[in-house]
C-alpha cells in the first residue's frame, strides 16, 4: 500500500482525542500492518506525550510537528491541520478522522484514480439530503454562494487525495475558506468550507466508495462492508445512546487509564462483532426523520428520563388500549 494514512490531532491530557486516534489506529494496524502511519499534531499536543500517552508513538510511523498560528483555540488548532494536511506530507494520502475504527485491508485505495476523493454526507445525494433547506441557507449566509449545481455535499471525516499541483492548490483554498468562515462569520467547521471550495474549483472533489467512510449513524447501508466506520464525536447524544461502545467515553477513558490498549479492551477491538450493541434494530427513513426531529427528541428524552409528560402519555396509551379492548369485546356480544 503505496498510500500514506493521515490523522491530525489536537489534544491534552483532559479530552480523549489522542485516545480515540489510539482505537482508530489501533485497528488500522490489525488490518493494515505495513502501512505508512503519520500522526500530524501541535506542539502543545507534542509537550503531552509523556508517560502513558507517549505509548501512541509505537502505533505510528511519524509522529510530525507543526507550528500552528498564534491566537488559534484548540478547536482553530485542529482544523488548521486539518485543511492543511496536503502541504505538509508528501506522497498520496488518505486522511481518516480520530472518532473511526477501521475494520479492513485499505489496500485498494491506491487504486482510486480521482486526485481527491470523498463519500457524501449521509451517503446520498445532495437533493435527496435531509436538512437541505437549512443547510442551503448556512452556506449562502456564510460564502454567499448557493448549491442548486451541486450534486454533493462532501462528508470531510476520510479524504483522498493525490500529490499535486492541483491538489495542493485545492488545499490552500480550504484553509482560506475555512478562516474566513471562522474568523468573519463565528463557525469554524470545515466541513462547509470544503463544500466552498470544491465549488470554487469546478467541483474537483470525486465520489469515493462509501464503504470508506460509513457514517453508521446516518446510514448502515455500508456496514456490510466495515472499512473505515465513522461514528463521530456523538458520545452524549440521545440519538446514538446504547447504539455502540464507541459512543460512549468508556473505552477511550480505559485507554487514557491503561496508557494503552489491555485485553478486555483488545477483546472489543479486534471482534467486529461486538461494535453494535445488541439488542439494536435498524429504522427506515422516515423513523430516522421523525427520532431526529425536535419533538422526536424531547418524546425519547421524556421517555429516558420517566418525566411527567412520558408518564402521561403512556397512560393515555395505556387507557386507548384498554378501550378498544372493550370495544372489541362489546361487538363481540
């Protein structure tokens, strides 16, 4: 495997950054073991790898250094790398977000003929995109640009791309996108920044299988297949609670403890089946609209916490039942 893997990471000793970048790699090496690993970070993410957390350094091949701008927040730190990977590494790369675990050979990837290369968000096209309408407006509101030629809204979590001029360049618009995004208009995701500049340039970024990025919390139509599993930093979300160990801080807090990787933690890693807890079920299209909605959220949220309102609900239930119940048996007689 010719292609060189990518993770940028920001991180101290209070978050668990550095410890989900640790799972992920982790599993790249159980899969991939002869393949070139560099883990770009700071120089504050450099001063903290001592003692337990300097054990990530037998993981990867390079561990590189780069001086970020003075001012930036660790937030600002990070998508700095981020949109800045390309210029500071030789070679083809493939970038890979810390929140993943990786459940198989990457060894096709040199194959992908695109200089970059991305899956869609939710895995769908952008005018079947559930939060189109809002989406739309965030982008117009932030570059002043709309989206009605666009064919895809590009996830940034897993990123090919070539060496060269082209590229390169490309990279150079990103970080400029991305700062004026964060410092004119308060929103430092990259995410629509990349969408910014992948218009600027003609639409550059291709389709990449989805199984190189599965975002399982939008869509398990990629499961089957388990390359690059994307679980995103979801952990005290009500929407993926009980769904998957890896939405939780549980293995990671263990990582940080342990400085490393134990056997009952291994144990997880290394047998696919134990990242989906069971019981789970899968929901169609329109249960996952609902769940997500505002209203779907606070009824799940009432039905966690056993509140007043779920209570009263479900006696309403249970009273509808227990009417039709005697309906039922009235006709009967």
């Amino acid at each position: 495997m010719k292609t060189k893997i990518v993770y940028c990471i920001v991180s101290n000793e209070k978050d668990i950054y550095l410890e989900q970048a640790w799972v992920s790699i982790y599993t790249l090496r159980k899969h991939n073991p002869d393949a070139e690993v560099i883990l770009l970070i700071d120089k504050g993410t450099e001063d903290t790898l001592t003692g337990k957390r300097a054990g990530i350094r037998g993981l990867v091949t390079e561990v590189l250094v780069v001086d970020t701008p003075a001012g930036f927040n660790a937030m600002q730190r990070s998508r700095y790398l981020k949109t800045n990977f390309r210029q500071f590494i030789s070679g083809d790369l493939l970038f890979i977000d810390s929140d993943t675990v990786i459940g198989g050979s990457l060894a096709a990837i040199d194959d992908i003929e695109a200089e970059i290369a991305c899956v869609p968000d939710a895995h769908k096209a952008l005018d079947s995109y559930s939060q189109l309408v809002g989406l739309k407006a965030k982008i117009l509101e932030i570059f002043g640009i709309d989206m009605n030629d666009a064919t895809y809204y590009f996830n940034s979590g897993v990123i090919y791309v070539k060496d060269t001029k082209r590229t390169r360049d490309f990279f150079v618009d990103w970080y400029n996108q991305w700062k004026f995004s964060a410092f004119e208009k308060g929103c430092n995701f990259d995410q629509p920044a990349l969408f910014a500049t992948d218009k600027k340039n003609g639409y550059e970024i291709k389709e990449l299988p989805g199984e190189y990025n599965c975002q399982l919390f939008l869509s398990l139509q990629y499961l089957h297949k388990g390359l690059i599993l994307h679980f995103f930093n979801e952990k005290t979300s009500l929407r993926t609670k009980g769904f998957s160990p890896f939405y939780t801080d549980e293995i990671y807090q263990r990582v940080k403890e342990d400085g490393g990787i134990k056997c009952d933690i291994k144990c997880i890693l290394n047998d696919s089946s134990k990242w989906i807890n069971t019981p789970s079920f899968f929901v169609s299209r329109e249960q996952l609209y609902f769940i997500t909605s505002p209203v779907g959220m606070q009824l799940f949220e009432s039905y966690l916490s056993n509140t007043a309102l779920y209570r009263f609900l479900n006696m309403l239930n249970k009273l509808q039942w227990k009417f039709i119940a005697m309906r039922n048996i009235f006709r009967k007689n």
